[in-house]
C-alpha cells in the first residue's frame, strides 16, 4: 500500500522458508474449530454443524496423540474465552496435556476477541520456554479476526481503502505481521526456533462473498463466477523446518488436512486415517471442501454444479476415476466422525 509492505515479516518468512503458495482452507460451519479439526487429524469437517459440537468426545487419532507416544508434552494456547467451540472437551479428545485459554493469560490488552496478538506471542514463548522438552505446542491467535478495528491498526495507511471492510483487514494483517515478526526474533532469543518446526497457517476466509468486489481490488483481477471465487480461497501457510533439504515455493495444490500427514512424515510416525497427504511426496496435490467439492491438481469439481473442468480454461472435463476417488475419501472421513470408527 503507498509503497509499503503490509506484511513484511510474512514476505520475509515465505521467501526464506517453505511457502505453500495453493494452500487452502477447508472449514465448513465450525470456522476456526474446523480448521483446527482439520489440522490435527487430517479428517474432512462436516457439511453441516460443527464436530467440536457434535462428535466431542469420539477417540480421534491426531498428531497430538502420536508426539505424545515420541515423549512429546502436547499443549494448546489461545486468548478467548476457555469454553468456545466447546474447546476443553475436544482438547481431550485430540490428546492435549494442557489448555491455556485467556484464564491462564495476563489480560494486558483487549483488541477484537480477545487478547492482543502482541500480548498473547510475548506470553506464549515465556510459557513454551518452561515446558518439559521435547513439546508440541498449537496456537491460536486472534487480532486478524473479523470486525478487523481497532485504534492500534489505524497507524497504518491503506489511502482510499480507509473505512472499507478490506482497509481495516490490511491495517489489522499489518499490526498481526508486525506481533509475528516479533514472535519469530522471541523464539530465536529464547533458542526455540532452530530446533523447532514452526508452521503458520490461516483458518478461513477474511473477505466474505458478499464483499467480492473489494477482494477483486486487493487481487487486481475479476471473480466472474464460482469457480474463481473457490480458487481464491487460498490462505497464508508456511513451514519453518530446520536442516530441511527443502526451501522456498511449493506450488502443490493442498490444504489444511495435508499438515497433519506432513508433520507424521517429518517427525517418524504414520496416520491410519487420513483424508491428506504428505505434501512433500510425489502425489498429486488435491484439497476436498466439506460440501463434497474438490481441486484436483488441474481439475476442479463444484458439487452444486456436478460437473469436473480445467482450472486454467473452465473447459468440461470427464476424469469420472477422479471424481469417484474423491468422493470415496469424503465420505470416508464423514463415516469415521459420525460412527467414531
């Protein structure tokens, strides 16, 4: 904006880093909860409802569970309140050691939600710094988070976006870069992050449907229709993984359910049940979206339109084996949350 990086510290770490440049969310009506759902165990989020909600106390197998069999004290952390999304009673069910909510948090600061972002980083790494090695913690930030105001962000200059929806989420990813940046120099201080896999990812969307307009300004193309909106779903994910004889960007399709399988590959461990993939492996890259629609490497499949295309042209495609795979693996993951298999 004017010249000026909104999110230097991420553009930093994308181009040092791995950086998963087609890296979608796959939430359905649990939000945040899905994507941690997602992330964890490598199953789809339902169609309707949220899982937190409905299967809280099913036996899942998760990443959480496998690094607490490697020795690995496992703990979660996020400044709102301790019993949204019903998270204590998922917590358990995921595998978790201990849950840090805004109760265990000095409230120094109030923006949107909850506590500051600044905040909640700063006492995040004192918190991680007196954990038992090794440790598997899961943070969940806050200041990015939809209304997207508060006076802290308004330093920033967003010129004649100032007052829209899409002006206060760029000032609001600005103040969040900057408690990032802080967050990444934190854990080099404190020895935490030469030895650590770190990975930062997005939940869900920030610019809803009906303020299309205003994503087509901040991407500087047209949304013609539902295929474009879909394929601009992406969000941020990048991997910090030390002595790692892979860098920079991978332009694999994936999504949030491919972290947990990534991470089991990384660390010596293998999930029975997953709807991901390794995202380092030779597989072709797919994303499949909790109402049964899916991108598959070139192909994409709308489920209200039941029909395959070319992501690039729009063109028919009839790849049915593809079509089949996929909705197979859906329906899997469905099979395993409501009869808690």
């Amino acid at each position: 904006m004017n010249g000026v990086e909104v999110t230097p510290n991420l553009n930093k770490l994308a181009r040092e880093e791995i950086y998963l440049s087609n890296f979608y969310y796959q939430i359905s009506n649990g939000g945040t909860s899905d994507a941690e759902f997602a992330v964890n165990t490598s199953l789809l989020p339902l169609s309707n409802g949220a899982v937190y909600y409905l299967y809280p106390y099913n036996n899942y197998e998760s990443i959480a569970k496998h690094l607490k069999d490697l020795g690995y004290f496992t703990s979660v952390m996020h400044g709102n309140d301790e019993s949204f999304w019903n998270r204590p009673s998922m917590y358990k069910s995921l595998g978790f050691d201990k849950y840090e909510s805004i109760n265990d948090f000095t409230f120094e600061e109030k923006i949107g939600l909850g506590l500051a972002d600044d905040s909640f980083f700063k006492q995040a790494v004192g918190k991680m710094k007196g954990y038992n090695k090794p440790f598997y913690s899961f943070l969940i930030t806050l200041s990015s988070h939809y209304p997207y105001r508060d006076k802290k962000f308004e330093e920033f200059d967003v010129g004649n976006l100032k007052g829209s929806l899409l002006g206060n989420y760029l000032q609001s990813a600005h103040y969040v870069d900057r408690t990032l940046g802080d967050f990444v120099e934190n854990l080099k201080k404190e020895g935490l992050w030469d030895n650590s896999v770190v990975i930062f990812y997005g939940d869900h969307h920030a610019i809803p449907y009906g303020n299309k307009e205003e994503l087509e300004r901040a991407i500087g193309e047209k949304i013609n229709d539902d295929y474009d909106w879909t394929l601009n779903q992406r969000v941020v994910a990048i991997m910090h993984v030390p002595d790692f004889e892979i860098k920079g960007q991978i332009d694999k399709v994936c999504g949030q359910a491919d972290l947990a399988p990534t991470i089991a590959t990384l660390f010596g461990f293998e999930l029975e049940k997953s709807l991901g993939k390794n995202i380092f492996s030779n597989e072709k890259g797919y994303v499949i979206f909790p109402d049964g629609s899916f991108i598959y490497d070139d192909y994409m499949y709308l489920q209200q339109k039941g029909e395959m295309v070319d992501k690039d042209t729009k063109n028919k495609v009839n790849e049915y084996y593809i079509i089949e795979m996929m909705k197979k693996m859906y329906d899997y993951s469905s099979l395993i949350i409501r009869n808690n298999l």
